[in-house]
C-alpha cells in the first residue's frame, strides 16, 4: 500500500500530495495549516486525554483497542468543544503519527470526540497522514464528511448518521453496521459491507473482492467497477451500477 506523501513547509504548513492509496486523487497537492497544540488550550487538553489511552502505562491501559473504546470518552466528556475543535485535533495528529498504534488510536480517538461532541456537522482530515486512522466512525451517529483515505473497518458498528469519505477506504468497510449510509468516493478494498446488518454502502471507485460477506441485511451499491461478490451472502441487496447483483431470498 503506497502512503500518502507528507513534507513540511513554511509557518508550520503541512504540504500533503494526493492520497495515493488505491487510485483515487482529488487535488495534485494542496496546503493544510496544522494548528499548533501548545496555543490552543482545548487541543492541549485532547492531547492530554491522547496520552492517557496507552498500551503500556497510560490511565487507560489498552490491550484490546475497540474493548477500550467505551472508556476513552470519560476522558474527554468533561471537556466544552466544538466541531471545529475536532476538525483541528484531525489535523493536529499529524504530531502523534509515530507511535505505536497510531492508526487504530487516532479512529477511536477521532470517533470518541465526534461521539461526546454535541454537534452534528464534522469534518475529519487524513490526506496528511502517513497512515490512514482505523475504525474512524466506529459506532458512528452524527455526519461525518472525511477529507482524505481511511484505513479498515470505516463506520465499524454504525447506527444512524453517515459518512461520506473523499477517498479510499480500507478492508472491511461498513463491518456489522447497523444502519446509516457510507459514501466512499475513491476505492474500497476487500470485504466491504462485512456482516452487515443495514443501512446503506455506495462505492464510487473499485471494490475489492468478497464484497458483502457475511450481510445480512442493508444494500451495496456499486457505482464502479468491483472484482467479486462474497459466497457467503445471507441477506440485503448488491447493485452494480444500478443492477441487482444479489438479492436476499
């Protein structure tokens, strides 16, 4: 998997290339101003918190990062911010990128701000990222429009609200969703729509091979070219640029 290209320029401006995983690339190279931590005091305490979740010595010691899920937000629950804190944290983990962990960190980190914050509207940046976050949107409820690729498991066991992704999108995009709507504008790679329990997928790249294996319910649609759907379908609706593929029985 290639990355994203990342170098820094004049006044703590990140130049970030294209994202160049899969095929998808909506600008050439754009420039993303990183906000900086230390002068921002609700970024500062976000750090603080990021710091906690921790595999080895932190308040929250993680083994299992989704078991852990439901404690980080204890962190951070007392905190006032807004959408727009969340938006400049997203850019702001470019900081972090080289811990341990960092990818299923940041999509849990990223979905439990999204989740305590009481605003609807979000935006996420990933383009500057060397490595896409995991399981961003995990258990998702709010709308969420991504600027950039996402690693696996995008919207793992999401209920309402939707994300749209302005890129491509890891293996197991909508795993055991339980209803909502993705939108991935660039590729998705294997087992889309895994277990999926409904809700809706709408794929506008390629889709990788075993799509919708193990669904149960919910529809797939697929805009752009896809290798191969799962054997393994027991329910929901498969299009191919507006065919039915798979029907449940």
């Amino acid at each position: 998997m290639e990355q994203c290209e990342v170098g820094t320029g004049k006044n703590g401006r990140i130049l970030a290339a294209s994202s160049k995983f899969g095929r998808f690339s909506p600008e050439a190279e754009r420039t993303v101003r990183i906000p900086e931590i230390k002068s921002d005091p609700i970024l500062s305490k976000f750090a603080d918190a990021w710091r906690e979740c921790d595999s080895s010595g932190g308040r929250i010691v993680v083994v299992d990062w989704e078991m852990a899920f439901p404690d980080i937000p204890k962190l951070i629950s007392a905190l006032r911010f807004t959408e727009n804190d969340v938006e400049s944290f997203s850019l702001a983990l470019i900081s972090f990128q080289n811990e341990p962990n960092f990818p299923i960190k940041a999509g849990l980190f990223l979905s439990a701000l999204v989740d305590v914050c009481p605003g609807a509207d979000f935006i996420i940046h990933t383009a500057h990222l060397s490595l896409p976050p995991e399981s961003l949107g995990y258990e998702n409820k709010k709308k969420v429009v991504v600027q950039g690729s996402v690693g696996r498991e995008l919207g793992n066991g999401m209920r309402s609200g939707s994300i749209i992704v302005k890129g491509d999108a890891g293996f197991c995009a909508g795993d055991m969703m339980q209803g909502s709507e993705i939108v991935i504008e660039g590729d998705a790679a294997a087992n889309l729509g895994t277990m999926m329990n409904g809700g809706k997928i709408t794929v506008h790249g390629h889709a990788d091979r075993y799509v919708g294996d193990e669904m149960n319910s919910g529809v797939i649609c697929l805009d752009g070219t896809y290798d191969r759907i799962s054997q393994n379908i027991y329910g929901g609706f498969i299009y191919s640029k507006d065919k039915m593929i798979f029907h449940e029985k």
